[in-house]
C-alpha cells in the first residue's frame, strides 16, 4: 500500500526523498486504563488493588477504601509493573493535556521538497527519539526502493530533525551513511573529545550546518511541514487515526500517507 502511493506521488513529480524532516508525536491508544493486568500475574488492576485491600486486613472493601488506599500508592502506574492483554506495544504515559492514558509514539518522515509523507513508523512512548530514527529512515528507503528499484536521484542525502533526535552515536551513524545531518543541538556544555576524534568531527559539521542559512531555513520547514502531517492524519484533517495496536496503526497510516499531500491545504 505504502509503495502503492508513493509511485503515485512520483508519477506526478511529487516525490522527491533527497531532504526528509522526521518528527514524532504521541498518539492515544483505543484502550482503557482499566483493562491494563499485571506483567507478572495477569491480575486486572481492580483485581489487584482489592487483593493489597484484604492484605491489610479489609475482607469485603468499598470503592471508597480501594480509592483511598490506591491515591496513596506510588508509581501505581508503571510501565514496569502493567501491560494491555491484547497490545503488549502500548505503553502507560502522561499525555500533553496531563491526562494519563495508554499510547503509542508515531513518527512520520516527510519529503521537505513535495510534503509528501514517506514513512510512519509506530513505537512504545518509552522509546526514545534517536532510537527510533534509525528505523524511521530505514522505512524511507525501503520505500523509496520500491518505487524506484534504488533511483540515486533519490537517494535520501538530507535528515532534519529536532533536537530530541540529537546524540553523538545519531549524528556520526548519518556522517558514515554520507547522509548530511542538520538535527537541533541542545545545549549539554562542553564536552572532552580526545578520545573519539570522528565524533568531534561529525557533531561539529553538524553544527555548522544548522547554524547556517540553509540549517535555519530547514528548521523552519520542518516544524511547518511536520506539524501539517500530524494534523491531517492524527487531530484535524481529513483523517483521523487512533491506535488500537502498533501495527494496525502503521497499515491504516500508510492508507492515510496521501493525505497532505493530495488534499487542499
């Protein structure tokens, strides 16, 4: 399906895949913080709470007396402790309006030059950005291959990202691919670069580059197109996805990827 739209988008000079921008949001999941179960025992977490009630002596608690006694419980709710039955993907997380709920994280990869949505990969809200990088740009290019059985002229040359993307191993894995890397840099002070001279090297183009012209105007696309992709598939647009399970969300995305790209803005 994915390769499906993509020799669409490059039958209509809308594919590029030269400069791609990766973000990543969080999405909630199509699942109830009540069905979560204990890893270890498979106990529902009301089944749970009333065993902890009669341990302390309570033989038949209220809701009142479970309620009370969880309120004061820490890390009640750790990803440690908890899984969903059917998606063991999902994870426990607070999301931006300070609910807690269960989610994935989705981060899409987007060609800057056409906006067409190249790749959506789905993870665990407790996998960082610069792990899931690597395997976001893998789906690019196989992609990319599908379409154009490895066309060089479109080669993926250029990654943007932002700054939660930025490690020492992300940027000099892009330098030895000879992929130019332009990912925001936050400010860890100074660093002790004898001992690995290629790092000193690869995170200093890396900031040359994204204190340059071209750098801060990449930047901008990013946040802009990003954000537009985001809104068509997850929040505003002409789809709206939720997750039920990590890979029915990445099908039903690829389904979704034409979206920004072929619809009015």
């Amino acid at each position: 399906m994915r390769s499906v739209w993509l020799k669409v988008f490059a039958g209509h000079d809308l594919l590029n895949g030269r400069t791609v921008a990766v973000d990543a949001t969080t999405l909630e999941a199509n699942a109830a913080m009540r069905s979560i179960v204990r890893w270890d025992t498979g106990k529902a977490y009301l089944e749970y709470i009333e065993g902890l009630a009669r341990a302390e002596g309570i033989q038949t608690p209220t809701g009142q007396d479970l309620a009370r006694r969880d309120k004061k419980r820490a890390n009640k709710a750790s990803n440690k402790d908890w899984e969903h039955p059917q998606d063991a993907d999902v994870r426990i997380t607070k999301m931006k309006d300070s609910r807690t709920h269960l989610a994935h994280k989705a981060e899409h990869t987007v060609d800057l030059d056409t906006e067409a949505l190249l790749a959506i990969t789905v993870c665990g809200v407790d996998k960082r950005d610069t792990e899931s990088l690597g395997g976001s740009l893998d789906s690019v290019d196989r992609n990319l291959q599908a379409v154009d059985d490895i066309d060089d002229k479109r080669a993926l040359r250029e990654v943007v990202a932002d700054k939660g993307h930025h490690s020492i191993h992300t940027i000099k894995t892009l330098k030895s691919a000879k992929t130019r890397s332009y990912v925001s840099e936050p400010d860890r002070g100074r660093r002790n670069w004898k001992k690995d001279a290629a790092a000193r090297a690869a995170v200093f183009a890396n900031r040359r580059r994204i204190r340059g012209k071209r750098g801060k105007w990449l930047q901008r696309q990013r946040a802009e197109v990003a954000e537009h992709s985001f809104a068509h598939i997850n929040e505003t647009g002409v789809c709206v996805a939720r997750t039920c399970a990590a890979t029915t969300t990445s099908t039903n995305g690829c389904v979704y990827m034409a979206a920004p790209s072929i619809s009015p803005s």
